[in-house]
C-alpha cells in the first residue's frame, strides 16, 4: 500500500509541475507580446516626430 501511495505522490508532482510551467510561461509570452509591439510603436512615433536626417532625404537629391 505504501508503494502506491509514493507512485501516486510521484505522479501528481509531475502533473503539477507542467500546470505550473503554463501557468508561468503563458503569462510571459502575453507581456512580451504586448511590450514588443508598444515598443515598436514608440519607435515608429519618435522617428515621425524627430526631425533628422534620413534616407528618404538622400533619395530627393
């Protein structure tokens, strides 16, 4: 009976261990989804706002 009680403890730490893998890593790829793209974002913004020099000028000329 001991036996399977250890095979039953050893079992359901496995299983747990892959709920908590999901738990940590979806929440991750969902914040470094939405932080990529703000920052993509901001770039594209900042190179409109900010006068300079830029490649679009050289092809004027």
């Amino acid at each position: 009976m001991k036996k399977l009680h250890f095979i039953v403890i050893i079992a359901s730490i496995f299983l747990l261990q892959a709920c908590v893998h999901k738990l940590v890593t979806v929440p991750v790829k969902v914040a470094y989804k939405t932080t990529k793209g703000v920052v993509k974002g901001t770039v594209a913004v900042t190179k409109a706002i900010i006068p300079g020099d830029s490649d679009d000028d050289k092809e004027d000329d």
